[in-house]
C-alpha cells in the first residue's frame, strides 16, 4: 500500500520536479501541496505547484498558505529561479486554482486524518511551525519529516553560513527542529559534485522525449545559468530532488546518523546556520543550558548518486 505524504513547497524550478517524481511515483500517495513564501511570493509558488499537478495529469489539492516568514519580510531567491520561479519560460496560467482553505488549517487537518504520514517540505518552514504552534499534539501522528534544507558542516549557498530555506525563515526553521518531530535532514551539500546533472544526464533526460522530462530541464536553465555563477560548478543541482529521492526510498541515503540539531536565528552574521551537535557534545556541562530544548534529528550525509538520478529518469520517462 502506498504510504501517504503531504509536501510543503515554495514552487520553483527544483521543487517542481520534485513534486513530479512523487506525483508520478507507485510508492506514495500525496494527500495535499501546501505552499509557502520563499524562492517566489506564495501566490507565485502556487501557480506554479498547480501548474506541475497539471502537467503530471494529477487532481492532488494545492493550498496556498503563509506571504511572510514569522518575523521578518520575504527575501526571495528569483535572482536564482527566475522571476516566475521556473526560468522565465513563459508557462500559460493553470486551469485549476488553490483550494480556499489556508495551508495551515489543511496541513492540521490532513495530518490529523492520517495517522503516521510523512511530511516533505522543499522551502522555509513557516507553515510547519504555524501548524504546530497551533496544534502542537500533531507531532504525534508525524511518521517521519524530511527537511530539504541546511548545510551541516558545509559552505552556504545564500551566506557563508546559511542554506536559503533555512536562512529565509530561521524563526520557523528553530522553531520546528526544536519540536520533536521525527527530522530527517537533507542538505544542500548532497545536491552537489557528482549528484549535479550533467550535460550527458541532461541530454539523457531530453531523449526521453516526455513533456515532463523537457519541462524538468528547460525551467531549469535559469537556475543553471545562476549556479555556475554560484559556485563554478557545470550542471543542473537539484536539490529538492534529491531530497525527494530520499523520501520516496530511504536506501538512497547510504550515510547517515542521530545528533542534536538548532538553528541560529538571532544572529546576523550566522542567521540561519544549521549547527550540527557532531562530537554529542550538547550534554557537556558547559553545553547543557544552551542546548536545552534541541533534539536530535537524523542528518543524512551521502547518497547513493546512481540511483538518485535513475530515480528522477525514471519519473520523467512516465
């Protein structure tokens, strides 16, 4: 039977393709896409998760829910994804709209009506952490709650020290790996190296001559032009992908192992960064009182890359 899902995303060109491999996946059943702010103002991310549910010729519910992160306002990342979020490709309106209810209230309420589902969130973390201050007790029907997000031990792709959905909205993102929820932690370093699509992966993906596996690729040619210029590195990173990889197939995941986790959201310098409790050493006496109210989340740290890339063909050739 296939297990149920709820993604949280703030639709751009990654997350779109990732919302196509779960869609298109025998493994999952996506009860609900919540939207939220982050790479695109929600209204955006919205169209656009519509948009992909189209294309995949799903009926999946989309709700669009929080503008703002909890305390500070947007800083979007179209300098990355283009100012529609999917390379400026001229994409027509979908036919469907996003369904009345807020996502928060949705999120609340499908968790609530199956116990022991998964959550996958691709952007910051506001509607979680609204969800939860709301109805705290959810955590208890959470099976599992893949994070795309932070840099454990690693360079930033937004600052230094800062992985973008984590540094958008820190608030939410402490408030949530602070909460108990079963955290697994994909990190931005796993969409990078080997994992990146490159010229023969991307002509790989074109000859499968699907609608989907063009789309995959060509609303993501702003984002490569934009990671070149990022890091020096040739290809397409995908890193919602890989994390959904992940969350479809959890032996994807070669690496990985239990720490405590935070998030720093006070500080200007670090805003963001995800501190990684490596050596266990938050019970030490001189850690103990700083550390108090973290738990430890699992972090992933490799993957097997093969199979993160015949995972994604393998959705664009359906």
């Amino acid at each position: 039977m296939p297990r149920t899902i709820l993604i949280d995303t703030d639709t751009a060109s990654d997350d779109a393709v990732a919302l196509i491999m779960a869609l298109r996946s025998p493994a999952v059943r996506v009860a609900a896409i919540t939207t939220v702010a982050g790479n695109v103002p929600v209204e955006q991310a919205t169209r656009n998760a519509l948009y992909t549910v189209e294309l995949c010729g799903a009926s999946t519910p989309v709700f669009m829910g929080c503008g703002e992160p909890l305390t500070r306002s947007l800083e979007d990342a179209t300098w990355f994804h283009g100012q529609d979020g999917l390379g400026d490709q001229g994409y027509p309106p979908p036919n469907r709209s996003a369904e009345a209810m807020h996502a928060v209230e949705a999120m609340i309420e499908t968790v609530r009506a199956n116990p022991g589902i998964e959550l996958v969130t691709l952007g910051p973390l506001t509607n979680v952490a609204m969800a939860l201050k709301r109805a705290p007790a959810l955590i208890a029907n959470v099976g599992r709650c893949l994070i795309m997000g932070g840099n454990p031990c690693c360079v930033g792709n937004v600052t230094p020290a800062a992985e973008y959905n984590m540094w958008v909205d820190p608030d939410a993102a402490r408030i949530v790996v602070r909460s108990g929820l079963p955290i697994e932690l994909v990190g931005w370093q796993l969409c990078r190296g080997d994992a990146v699509l490159s010229a023969r992966d991307i002509e790989q993906a074109r000859a499968l001559g699907t609608a989907t596996a063009k789309f995959a690729i060509d609303c993501n040619a702003t984002a490569q032009a934009a990671y070149l210029r990022q890091t020096g590195e040739v290809g397409i990173s995908l890193p919602d992908p890989v994390a959904m990889s992940v969350a479809l197939d959890s032996t994807i995941a070669l690496e990985a192992s239990d720490h405590h986790i935070d998030v720093e959201a006070s500080s200007e310098l670090t805003r963001g960064m995800t501190v990684i409790d490596q050596l266990n050493a938050a019970t030490n006496a001189r850690n103990r009182h700083t550390w108090a109210l973290t738990k430890p989340a699992r972090v992933i740290w490799k993957i097997d890359v093969a199979r993160w890339k015949a995972a994604l063909f393998s959705a664009l050739a359906a």
